[in-house]
C-alpha cells in the first residue's frame, strides 16, 4: 500500500513538473573558471522557438463532432 501511494505521487510529480528547466545564473558561481564554463554551457544550449513557446499550435488541434440521434 505504501509502494501504491509513492508511485503514484512520483507520477503526479512527474506529468505536474515542467518540461524544460530555467537558465542558471552563472554570476553565482565562487571562482571564474566555473563562471566562464557556465557561460559557455548555457551559449551553447538550445534556443526555444519563441513563436512556438508563446501561442499554441491551432492548425494542428482538431475537433471532432458527431451526429447524435441518427
């Protein structure tokens, strides 16, 4: 019953968690070899799409209707 309940909180923690994770602030690091690093990391991320972040996709989603009552 235990293991059940775990499992099911990590699930929620999971699908709930968001997908991407937020840029370090590489001014905090204590020396400026790690500094310089963390610079080079975060430059070299990948970029998101701005356009596709800020509004969904509406060409995409399709709605079905059905006749009722035929």
């Amino acid at each position: 019953m235990k293991l059940t309940a775990f499992l099911a909180v990590a699930g929620i923690l999971a699908v709930t968690a968001p997908a991407h994770a937020e840029r370090p602030d590489c001014a905090l690091f204590p020396d400026t070899h790690s500094r310089f690093a963390c610079y080079d990391n975060v430059s070299r991320a990948p970029k998101p799409d701005p356009e596709a972040t800020a509004k969904p996709n509406a060409a995409k989603a399709k709605t079905h209707s059905r006749k009722v009552g035929r």
